[in-house]
C-alpha cells in the first residue's frame, strides 16, 4: 500500500459546478499515488514520505454540456505523511499508524467564455488532513499483505464556487486491504493489488451525503538491479451507491488509468524514489486527463 493510505493529495476527480443546482462529489483518497507494489508497507520504523503530485485535464467526460463549453485545470499538491511500524504485532501483523497533511494550489476555468456561466479561479491551501491509526501489515517469502483504517476530517477550506479537490467539507472512513505477491523466490518481479474503500458523512454546507467509493491500484514490476526498478501500473475508482439528500444527484461516477513507473534505492542516503505517469482512458461524469507523481522515502 504502501498501503496505510497516503492519502491524499488531491483527487481531481471530484468536480463541483459553480453555482449549479446540485453537486457532485467524489472520495478524497487520490487514487494512483501508490504505485506498485501499494500492499506492501515498509518493515519496523519510522518514515517521512512525501507525495508530489501534478495533475492537468482539459476535457471533462459529462454528457449534455452546451456548445462551446470548455474546461481546463492544473494541479499541483505536496503531501507529507508520517508513518510509524512498531515491532508489536496483532494477530502476527507489525502494528502502525500514520498521519497525512496535503497543500494543494489549484488553476482552473470552466464554462461558456463570455457569458456570467464562465467561471475562473486559483487557490493555494490546506487540504484535508487524513489520520490513520491502525494498520496491521505481513511479510512472508513470497507475499506482503497489509489491511488499515483512516479517517478523513474537513480542515480544508471548501468553498461551493471552485472544484473539490482537495477541499470536500465533509469526514469520511476509509479502509483498505492490500496484497503483493513475487512470482520468483528472488523477488525480482512483483504483482500487486491495493484495494481501499471510503464511506462518507453529511456535507457540512449541503444536505447531502456523498455515495460511497471504491478504488483499486494495481502493479506490475521488475527490478533490474537491486536499486532499479521498471514497472506498469494502473487504477479504476468508482462512486459504488448513489448520493443521498435533498438535491442529491443521482450520478455514479468512474474512471479508469494506466502508465509507467520508475523506482530507485539510493542506499547512501536511505532514500526510496518513485516516479509513475498515469493517463486516464475512461472517465464518466469526472475529469478526464493525466497525472504526474513524484514519491520521496526517507527511513530514520
């Protein structure tokens, strides 16, 4: 999972229409920060990683927008997270929490230009801080696995006149399981699968309670030396039940990318670096374009 949940650096993939008469909201945890290799959380310890993400699209995938209706917005989010492996175990799992606190700065327009609808804004911010205090993870021969619960709290400042990115005005739980299993006793290959899934409260500024989501990481990789690793990965989110309240939209939105990434071990510094580029090349009702994410590990 790298599994406990990073969490959260921006999930452009919630949108709000300024000054619309419903809105629609997605889960916070942004999907494809983690990589391959996502159900594996690093053995006993103490670690700061921090998450870098850059994120662009111009098309946003929404059936019945008028003509001449453009979309365009950039993001770039910083998201350090401390995360903690203590050598106790429950139910022969290391025991460990972690804390993620994301800033993001946002340029975004969208609408008919020329026309009171066309709307055009940037923020820079506080995201909203996510907390996990349980994670129980597992080393075998062949397999990593890890399982967690986090909670997402609303410090961010959400406004209804600009996308919800990293700034949704409401709490949500989230779960996750995740596994990786080496094909080969030398561990050169790896497959993994990261699963999490969010159940979220009441929006604090609508009378509405955002569907449930799920999103699943996958990965694909090989190490070509002992500091080099080559891999493929991907994610699929989906809004699984539909939003609740007055004014609620009955949407269910999903998406789905893949794309490469590049890791290296710098043993001198103790430093694990990540670089993945995803393209996303299905989306509904949610932006549509590609990600960026640039991961720096440091062990004390």
């Amino acid at each position: 999972m790298k599994t406990i949940t990073v969490i959260c650096i921006l999930t452009i993939s919630s949108w709000l229409m300024p000054g619309g008469a419903s809105a629609q909201f997605t889960g916070h945890y942004p999907m494809g920060v983690e990589g391959v290799k996502g159900g594996t959380l690093p053995p006993p310890g103490l670690y700061l990683r921090d998450y870098n993400l850059f994120y662009g699209a111009d098309e946003l995938a929404v059936a019945g927008l008028p003509p001449g209706f453009e979309f365009d917005i950039h993001a770039i989010a910083l998201a350090p997270r401390l995360v903690w492996i203590s050598d106790k175990k429950i139910l022969d799992g290391y025991y460990g929490a972690d804390i993620l606190i994301p800033f993001g700065y946002v340029e975004w327009e969208q609408g008919i230009a020329g026309t009171p609808a066309f709307a055009a804004d940037d923020y820079f911010g506080l995201g909203d801080i996510f907390v996990e205090p349980v994670t129980l993870s597992w080393h075998e021969a062949r397999f990593d696995a890890g399982v967690g619960y986090g909670f997402w709290i609303p410090t961010g400042d959400f406004d209804a006149a600009r996308p919800a990115l990293l700034w949704k005005g409401f709490w949500s739980h989230m779960f996750t399981v995740g596994a990786t299993w080496y094909p080969d006793a030398d561990k050169t290959w790896s497959v993994s699968l990261l699963n999490r899934y969010e159940f979220h409260h009441e929006h604090e500024d609508f009378d509405i309670t955002p569907g449930q989501t799920l999103t699943m990481e996958w990965g694909l990789s090989k190490a070509l030396t002992k500091t080099f690793e080559l891999g493929l990965g991907g994610y699929y989110q989906q809004q699984t039940t539909e939003d609740s309240g007055a004014g609620a939209s009955r949407i269910k939105d999903h998406v789905v990318a893949l794309g490469p990434e590049v890791n290296v071990f710098w043993p001198g510094a103790g430093l694990f670096t990540s670089l993945r580029y995803n393209h996303e090349i299905d989306a509904r009702d949610r932006p549509e374009g590609h990600s960026v994410t640039l991961t720096l590990t440091k062990g004390f």
